[in-house]
C-alpha cells in the first residue's frame, strides 16, 4: 500500500498545492497566525526577566538561552497546521462530505498529511523571514544556533515531530466516526500536548526523574529537544531520540490506517 | 425596572431552552468542564515546575499564584457559562446572513445572541476555581472580611463585563473581514496573558499596553492583587476607568458594523 501511495505521489502534490492556495486567499487571516509565535515570545520574555532577577541560570539556562528556547519552541508549534485540519474533517464526517475520500483514488490520510504539510509550508515561507529579522534585531538576547550541525538536528527533529502531531491529528479526526463532538477530545489533547512537548515551561526544569519517563514518549522530541539542540544541548540524545520519534511515527501510522478501516465501516454517509 | 425583568425572564428561558438542548448529547454538556479543568491544571503545573526553581515571581508567592489562575477558572467559568458561546458564534451568523432573523425580533440583538448559548456545563469550571482561591487563602493567612467578599465580587463583575467587551470587538470584526479564524488564535493568545503571567511582572510601555490599550492583564491580576495584597486607590480608577472605555468602544464597534451588515452578503 505504501508503494502505491509512492508511486501516485503526484495527486498528493496536488492536494497540497490546492492547500497552499487556500492559504493565499486569506491572507489577512494568514498573517495574524503567523505573528502568534512572537506574542508567546513576548509574554516569555516579561515572565522570565522577572524569574531571572537576582539569578543568572534557572535549570541550566541563562535568560539568553531561555529565550532562544521559546522562540524555537513557538516557532515549531505554530508550524504544525494540521491541527485546524482536525476541524475539517471532522465535520466533514459529521455532515456526510467526506465519502468524497471513499470513492476517489486517494488515501485520506494521504491527503491530511499533505493538506497539513502545505500550510506549513506556507506558515513556515511567511513566519521564517520574520524570526530571521527579529532574532538579529534582537541578536542580544536571541542566540545563533551552536552549530550547523546542531541546526540541522534541530530541523531533523523539528520536522519528525511534525509528521508525529500530524499523525495525531488525524487520529483525533477519524474519531469523528465513532462520536457525534470531537471537540473535548481535541482541545484536551491540544492542551497536554502543549505542556508535555515543552511549549509552556523547558521540560529541564521539571524534576528528573519526570524527564526520565518523558524521553520514552513522542512529545519531549517534538519542540523541547530541537529547542534543547539548536543550543547546543542535550546533543547526546539525537540519535536515541530520532530512534524513538521513528518508532513512535510508525506506529501511529500503523495504528491510524488500522483505525479507519474499522470506523469506515460505521460511517454512514449522512449529515447528523 | 419592567425592562428588567423583562430582560431577566428572556435570560431564564434561554437558560431552560438551552439546558434542555444540552441535556440531549451527555457527552458535549461536560465538554468545556473536562477541557477547561485540564487547561487550568495544567497551569498549576506549570506555576509549580517554575517554583521548583525560583522563590517568588515578582514579589508573588506560590500561593499568590494559585490565587491568581484560581481567579481565572472563576472568571473562565463564569463566562463560559454566561456568554462566551453566544458571542463566539457572532461572526458565522454574519457571514451566513443568519442575523437577519435576530434584527427582526422585538428584542435587542446584541443581548438576544449573547445569551441564547448559555452553558451550563461550564459553570462547573468555577468548583475547582474556588477549592483553588480557598486553598491560597488558607495558606496565605489572609483575614476574610465582608469588605473583601464584597470588593472581590464587585472585580469579578468588572473584569467579566471587559472580557466581555473586548470580545465583542474581535466578533464584530466579522462585519469588515470574511475571514477572522485567525483573530481567535489572537484573541486565545492574548487572553493566555490574563492567566499565564500576572500583570505584577509587566514594566513602563508594556503595563500600559497591556493594562490600558489591550488590558488583557487586569483580567486575573487585579482581583488577585484586591484580595491577597492591596489594591491602591489608583488602581481602582483606572479599572474603572478602562471597563467604561471598553464598554463604549465596544458598543460603538458593533452599532458601525450593524450599519455596514448586507445580510447574507456581508
């Protein structure tokens, strides 16, 4: 099935492209999203200079590092697109639109992940130039990263996780099938998702025996470990991590594929 | 006074109508409970791992801390229950000229879509809110009187009728932009300044911004500050000060919108 789905890669293109120019007909819209990561920063930034009085390191960090952290950490969560994706589809199902995947020559998984990919794509060409122009703007207290090859890992990781929430996603979308109202589950997801990948607080604050039972799970390589690369930290946990995010990815995969054969058979095709 | 209890009659057969709608999917009724609750726990743990590493945040002690997102789950629960789901739904009744049917009706608009959406389930929000200001007060040792009851609801009312405000500024916006998805992304990061950081750590430009031109920052704050330290004279009327201001601006927003709606092409 995945070779199929390799060898027609053309009609996912497509969907992204068509996703993309979705994208550019609201472009207001698309702007105010994209300049979201710098309010986190903002609010970062008073909270942390008020910690930071009187001590130059809270959790290995100095301020400068501390920032630079949560200017990754939100650049990379408003990357992921595939969250507004959730909505989509979900009403899609809710209201008997989405047959429409049943009957054309495409996976609708396929299809999410490109949907999803595209607006990042998107998200990542306007909100790039912009982290680019304030990290120099704001060379003081925004660190470059430590190394080429740290920012590379940092993209790698950065990059997987983002296929992980979009697998995610999916996952939380299909359960459409099963219950009339995903929303609870959804913005429950999307509220522990934010705090166990180190969008709130570093997880390098938390005690270690939590961080211990943290690196067997998908999240802490989704935003805190990137973040944790780009500064030269935590370099030893690449590889296992990439390892681990791997398994994780294939076994959502698996899962998500598994999940929609047996909820397509109670879909019903009708609007609620 | 017949207006009022006009008014308040139509408020207590939306609140039957809706409990009754609700009460059909058991599931959706405790949806904003489980989410809200999660959310507000959440940033406990998230006050908690910073104490873990520092003593005080600005002069305020952890207990002051669970004071304040305590305040927020209060104020969260509170219009969660009242009006956050009618004005929510202000902007897809503008795009889909569904506001037609409201300005034919002989009540006023504005109060007929804030109110028609009450949820019940949400007022639950505000238990776990009031374990949290009771549990800080204890440890605080703070000294219980009528005056500070009272003061402390009389901010609650305040902080609520700004919040309310300054949503129906964003959800007004509708009658001007097709497409405002993106102002509740805003609106949900702005409004994360009223329980992620409390206003005592904001400084000079800043706390103006954030106390007068987007004052997003007096939401949780200022009811903190009344209850658990002191709240100067000063600061009473420029609360007082800024929820007037937010009011009108506010209405004025939404009477220029009006004008401007052309049903379903708007």
């Amino acid at each position: 099935m995945v070779k199929t789905e390799v060898i027609h890669v053309g009609k996912y293109l497509e969907t992204g492209k068509i996703s993309m120019k979705n994208q550019v007909a609201y472009r207001f819209d698309v702007f105010v999203r994209s300049i979201l990561p710098f309010i986190r920063l903002f609010l970062a930034y008073a909270l942390w200079k008020a910690l930071y009085a009187g001590q130059s390191v809270i959790g290995g960090m100095s301020f400068e590092m501390m920032m630079t952290y949560y200017l990754i950490a939100s650049f990379l969560l408003r990357l992921d697109q595939s969250s507004g994706l959730v909505w989509e589809t979900a009403e899609e199902i809710r209201e008997g639109r989405f047959s429409k995947y049943m009957v054309r020559p495409i996976s609708p998984l396929g299809h999410f992940l490109a949907a999803g990919l595209a607006k990042t794509l998107y998200v990542l060409l306007l909100v790039l130039p912009a982290v680019v122009v304030l990290a120099a703007v704001m060379h003081r207290i925004l660190l470059p990263p430590a190394g080429w090859m740290n920012l590379a890992g940092a993209f790698l990781m950065g990059f997987m996780g983002l296929i992980f929430l979009c697998l995610l996603n999916y996952l939380t979308a299909m359960l459409a099938f099963k219950f009339n109202d995903i929303t609870g589950w959804h913005l429950l997801k999307e509220n522990l998702v934010e705090f166990l990948s180190g969008s709130l607080v570093p997880l390098s604050l938390l005690p270690e025996w939590i961080q211990e039972a943290m690196r067997f799970f998908p999240f802490y390589y989704m935003q805190y470990l990137p973040a944790s690369l780009y500064l030269g930290l935590k370099t030893e946990e690449f590889v296992p991590g990439l390892i681990i995010l791997g398994l994780w990815i294939t076994g959502l995969y698996g899962l998500s594929v598994f999940v929609y054969h047996r909820f397509r058979r109670i879909y019903e095709g009708v609007g609620n | 006074m017949k207006t009022i209890t006009r008014h308040l009659r139509l408020i207590k057969m939306f609140f039957s109508f809706r409990m009754s709608n609700q009460m059909i999917y058991r599931a959706s009724f405790w949806t904003a409970f489980f989410v809200d609750v999660s959310l507000f726990l959440i940033h406990l743990a998230v006050f908690q791992t910073l104490f873990f590493n520092v003593d005080s945040i600005n002069g305020w002690s952890k207990y002051q801390m669970v004071f304040f997102v305590g305040t927020f789950t209060l104020i969260d629960g509170l219009e969660m229950w009242l009006y956050f789901f009618g004005v929510t739904s202000i902007p897809m009744k503008i795009r889909e000229g569904k506001l037609d049917i409201y300005l034919t009706k002989p009540v006023n608009t504005l109060f007929w879509l804030t109110f028609e959406n009450t949820d019940i389930g949400s007022a639950f929000i505000c238990i776990p809110g009031i374990i949290m200001i009771v549990t800080a007060s204890i440890n605080l040792g703070i000294r219980i009187t009528l005056w500070k009851i009272l003061g402390y609801i009389l901010l609650l009312i305040l902080m609520l009728v700004l919040l309310y405000s300054l949503m129906l500024i964003i959800r007004s916006l509708s009658f001007f932009f097709i497409k405002t998805g993106a102002l509740d992304e805003l609106e949900g990061e702005l409004i994360s300044i009223s329980f992620r950081v409390p206003g005592v750590v904001f400084r000079g430009i800043t706390k103006l911004i954030l106390y007068v031109l987007l004052p997003y920052a007096l939401i949780a704050t200022i009811p903190t500050q009344f209850f658990t330290d002191v709240l100067s004279g000063d600061m009473w009327l420029l609360v007082l000060g800024v929820v007037t201001a937010f009011v009108l601006l506010s209405r004025w927003i939404w009477r220029m919108g009006l004008k401007r709606y052309g049903s379903a092409s708007s």
